[in-house]
C-alpha cells in the first residue's frame, strides 16, 4: 500500500515540476485548452483563448520565451475548383495535358489525387481531374489556365477559390506537443533514479509509455494540418457543350409522332411477352379442360341411363 502511495506521489511530482517551469517561462507552455471553452487557464488565471494563442506562437516556435509581441505566422489552406466547357474532342484533349502536366513536375511539386471520365451517348463527355501542388506551382497554372482554354476552344463557366484557417489548430497543437515532450523529460529522469522501488518504475513507465503515444499522435496531426497548408488542392471538372436545340413551330408535332411510334413498339412489345408467357400455359390447360369436360360428360350420361 505505501508503495503504491509513493508511485502515486512520484507522478505528481512530476506534474507539479512541469506546472512550475511553465509558470517561470511565461503561458506559452501552460497546457490547459478548452476547445468548448472561449477561456484558457493559465498559471492560476483565466484568459480569453485569443491572447493566448497571439503570445504563444513566438515562445513555442523558436523555444525561447520572447516578451515584444511578434506577428504571428498565418496557415492558410487553399482549395480552387472549375468548371471547363469545350467542344467534342477539347475536354478530353485538356484533361490529358493538365494531368500530364502535374505529373511531369514531379510529386514533391505536384501529385494527381484522382481523375475519372464518363463518356455518354453522343459526344457528351465529362471527366474530372483532381490535383494538389505547392502554391507557387498552383498559381502559374491559374494564372494561364483561362487563356489556354480559350485557345483549346472552351471557356470556363464556373469558378470558385475557399481559404481555410489553420492557424490557430496548428498554434495549440504545438503548444500542447512542447509540453507533452518537457513531461517526458520529467518521467525519464525519474526512471533514473537509483532508490526508486520496482513498483514505481513501472508506474513511471506505464505513464511514459501514454505520454509517448500522444507525442506521437499529436506530430501526426500536426504533419497532417501543415501538409493541407503547403500543397494547395484544385478540382477541375470537363465536360463537352450541349449543341443548341432549336424550337420550330412543327416540333412538337414531330415529337408527338416519335412518342407515337415509340409507344406503340412499347405496347406491341407488352403484348408478345405476355403472348409468350401464356403460350406455355396454353399448351397444358387446354388438355387438361378437354379431359375434365369429357369425364363430366360421361358422368352425366351414365347416371341418365341409370335413372331411365
């Protein structure tokens, strides 16, 4: 039991030694976040999430605790998408030289996320065409890509450009990674001291195992949300330009006589599949009624000559 007291002790002391080093470096190290929560405790006092978040940035990035306010550095995500229109054979040409493209710049500037195509009837031909790459990359092929579409015959109907902050994610992220390593610093050093009991031991490593496991998981997220930051996202949509239809005064007699023909193939067509069904049936219950009647017949004329 006192053993167990002890390791219990042991574990808060190393929390309290961490508490106490981020209370002399400054709140950029305090690790109590409240998503729901617009307030964060820091060192004993509550503050709005905002301040925080605008004085953490420059102790946690540099590892130094700096006291001017410095301009914090933005993560922004950008996704762009379009809508291509040409002609019969433009939107298949376009699609193969903007993936061509993207793949000749290589993966680490750009990468094809996905493509497909759907050929209709007709000419009607849409594709899709998927591509992240690195800003500057993404900016060249925006910069160009409405006036090599104008010279492949196409225009473009739709476009649309979203921006997503990731600052603050990432900024807390890091916040709660720094601390999360300082702890297992702590627990190790613990683990080094020669009077600790066995049970104690594997207290602190129990502990130093979890730790580890968040670090891990929290540089994870963290490479997740800076990669979403330095490769920009573009969906480009192709598809070929429905030809004019035009309305005379005789139209919609010529489709009132093509729904007439149409139908009555529909209609003749319903009446031989049931023809064909029923031939089957034919086949069995005339026999069948033939041989009945003809046993009611004799019936009946044997119980007349009975009676008679």
């Amino acid at each position: 039991m006192m053993k167990t007291i002890r390791a219990v002790l042991v574990i808060g002391c190393a929390a309290a030694l961490l508490g106490c080093e981020a209370a002399e470096q400054g709140p950029a190290y305090e690790q109590s976040f409240d998503q729901s929560d617009e307030l964060v405790t820091v060192t004993g006092n509550s503050i709005r999430r905002q301040e925080f978040v605008a004085a953490a940035p420059p102790a946690v990035i540099s590892g130094e605790v700096s006291r001017d306010e410095a301009p914090v550095e933005q993560y922004i995500a950008y996704t762009h998408s379009y809508m291509l229109v040409f002609g019969p054979d433009g939107a298949r040409a376009a699609m193969a030289t903007h993936r061509d493209r993207c793949m000749q710049a290589g993966p680490e500037v750009c990468q094809v996320v996905a493509a497909n195509a759907n050929q209709q009837r007709g000419d009607f031909y849409r594709a899709t065409l998927q591509i992240k790459a690195i800003p500057g990359w993404i900016e060249t092929f925006r910069s160009t890509l409405e006036s090599e579409t104008e010279a492949g015959g196409g225009y473009i109907s739709q476009q649309s450009s979203n921006a997503t902050d990731l600052t603050r994610p990432i900024l807390d992220a890091e916040a709660r990674l720094t601390a999360k390593r300082q702890l297992r610093e702590r627990l190790t050093g613990l683990l080094e001291r020669e009077n600790a009991s066995v049970e104690e031991l594997v207290q602190l490593e129990r502990e130093l195992a979890r730790v580890q496991g968040d670090i891990e998981a929290s540089e994870a997220n963290i490479r997740v949300m800076r990669a979403r930051v330095s490769m920009s996202t573009v969906t480009l949509t192709y598809t070929t330009e429905l030809p004019p239809v035009s309305q005379g005064a005789f139209d919609p007699v010529g489709q009132a006589l093509g729904n007439s023909v149409r139908n009555f193939s529909s209609a003749l067509g319903d009446v031989i599949t049931f023809l064909v069904i029923l031939i089957p049936w034919l086949i069995v219950v005339l026999p069948a009624g033939w041989l009945v009647l003809r046993a009611l017949r004799t019936l009946f004329r044997r119980r007349r000559e009975a009676k008679g």
